[in-house]
C-alpha cells in the first residue's frame, strides 16, 4: 500500500518515515527539494516528492502525474508545517493555505486517500491557561501558530465526506529532537531556569508512541475526529526539572526569569531575525505557549478508540535522551 508523509525531514516525520518503511509500505516522502535527506541513506525503495502547495493549479496537475505513475495514495499523513518562522504571516500561509490547497487538490485529482491525517496540536485547541484541555473544548488559540493550525482542523471538518483524522500532540519529545535538548543542556550546566513564581503543569508524548498512535489511527475505521494527545501524566516543572536533574546526575542553581524579562527577550529575538534573516527559538509566540500555566490533556477518547496506552513515559523518555546526548559527545 502506498503511504505519502509530509514534512517528512522533520524531527516526527523521520521517526513516521521510517516506521512506514518497517511497515512495509510503499513510502513517498514529502520534501522540499533543498531538504537535507542524508538521514535516510539506509533506507531503500522511498519516493522523494516536492509538492507545490503554493500553487493550486500546478499540485493539482502534479497529484494526478503522482496517481498516473504510483498509482492512488491510500494513506496520507500531513505533517508538513511550521512550528517557528521569520514572518508571522508564514504560520497562516503554510500551516492553512497549503493544507487547503492540498486537500482541495486532492479532491480535484480524484486522490482522496483512505485517510488523510493531519498532525496538528494542543495549540489549535488552547492557549494553556485554563483547565484539563478536552477534545470536546471550545476552540480558544491564543498563539499565531495555534490559530492556523486550528483554521486547518476547522477547514478539514467543513469538507463534507473527507477522511481526515486530527492528531493534537502536547510537546513531543525524543532522541534527536533539538527544542528539548536546550533544557537538557541547560541542566546540564548546573542551571535550573524556572518562568515568574507560579505553578505551571505541563505534558509530553515520546515520539515513538505518538508514531504507534499514528499507525494505529490509520488501520482504524474511525475517521472525521480529532483527538489531544500526551502519555496522560501531568507534570509540574520542579517535577520535570528533578526527573532531568537525577537523568543528567547534576545538582543546579535555581534561576527565575521574570515573565516581562523573558517577553523582552522574545521581542527583541524576534525584532532581530527579521531584520537578520534567521528564525529564533524563542519568539513572541513561544512566549505565550513558555508562560501557559496548564498544558494537561485528557486522552480518554484515545484509551477507548484505540487502545492508546504509552509504552514510555517521562522518566524513561528523558532517560534516553540524556543515553544518546552523551553518546553523542
């Protein structure tokens, strides 16, 4: 069966190349063409394609090429998109427009998968301040990023009779994922970085579960849903930080950062690489998902529909980076 993964050079995507490669599948690995694809040397048989989201007419023509020459895709996961951008107006134009233009010309090319599923966030769904964050919620993003992701789950769900099904990862989080590292490194330097004086709650999913998840959903018969997913734990950030700290085996220095500091910090990040060129890890968006006070999920819906029990929790998870971060050096 044929599978075609978006974003496929992604830290997720890989992880999702790969398993569909063990799977079996016929893979076709969306890219751009100036990604770096040398992590996938040892893999065989996997179509690199370059879809041309910014161009309605030309994707159409190249999906109906794409069905000429591979046949049809029978599962699709979209998982092309931005986390972080030089300008803000990128999250809406990549995150929504080319999803759009995407399943629009899928429809249009007679390419309608089995399924289609689309990774999106905890962020369409939230801005984290309030309680246990519940499939059943009210949309209420309050970050650039968690809008367009939330106006793609919102076109996909107007499309009568399309196959979607939406995945809403908290931070996901693994061996060779680079945002957590900097914490890791972090504490590794005997520095314990905590955000103004209040109490935060936060989540995780390993990225190999959030895989098997992935994979799951696609044998499914469930379509047309959307679903929050963490390793159902709630973590402070004293928990995180002593679950890193007794990883790590070092004893640190405890350093608040005062929320206007940290918001300083990020505008003038984000103030600097759009007048350098380059995209800054921390950003006024990253700022609003850094100072949320609760990114806890109930995964419920997942236990039922697909028997979703995560094999590798925080303590575990963590493990295993710190394990390949060492080897590493």
């Amino acid at each position: 069966m044929n599978i075609l993964i978006t974003g496929a050079s992604g830290f997720l995507g890989a992880y999702l190349l790969r398993q569909a490669v063990a799977e079996g599948f016929s893979v076709f690995a969306g890219v751009r063409a100036s990604s770096n694809v040398s992590q996938f040397d040892d893999l065989e048989n996997i179509t690199f394609l370059d879809l041309p989201y910014h161009d309605p007419q030309k994707l159409e023509a190249f999906l109906f090429d794409c069905k000429q020459v591979y046949g049809k895709f029978d599962y699709i996961v979209h998982n092309a998109g931005l986390t972080k951008c030089r300008h803000k107006s990128d999250f809406d134009r990549v995150n929504f427009r080319y999803t759009k233009n995407f399943v629009e010309a899928l429809v249009a090319s007679d390419s309608v998968p089995t399924k289609f599923l689309f990774v999106s966030s905890l962020s369409a769904v939230s801005g984290g301040n309030n309680g246990i964050i519940r499939n059943s919620d009210l949309p209420q993003p309050n970050t650039l990023y968690g809008m367009s992701k939330h106006y793609a789950e919102d076109f996909l769900e107007s499309h009568p009779g399309f196959p979607y099904l939406t995945v809403r990862p908290t931070g996901i989080y693994g061996v060779g994922d680079k945002d957590y590292t900097i914490y890791l490194n972090t504490i590794n330097h005997h520095i314990e970085p905590y955000l103004g004086s209040g109490k935060q709650h936060v989540s995780f999913i390993f990225v190999t579960d959030l895989v098997e998840l992935i994979f799951s959903m696609l044998r499914s018969e469930i379509v047309r849903r959307a679903y929050c997913v963490s390793d159902g734990k709630s973590y402070t950030q004293q928990q995180y930080a002593a679950i890193v700290k007794k990883a790590l085996r070092r004893r640190t220095i405890k350093i608040v950062v005062p929320v206007f500091m940290l918001k300083a910090i990020c505008n003038t990040l984000d103030w600097l690489g759009g007048l350098f060129g380059f995209v800054p890890t921390l950003n006024a968006d990253k700022f609003r998902i850094l100072t949320a006070r609760n990114w806890t999920c109930d995964i419920s819906d997942l236990r039922r529909d697909f028997d979703f029990h995560p094999k590798i929790l925080l303590k575990k998870g963590v493990e295993e980076c710190v394990k390949a971060m060492r080897k590493i050096k």
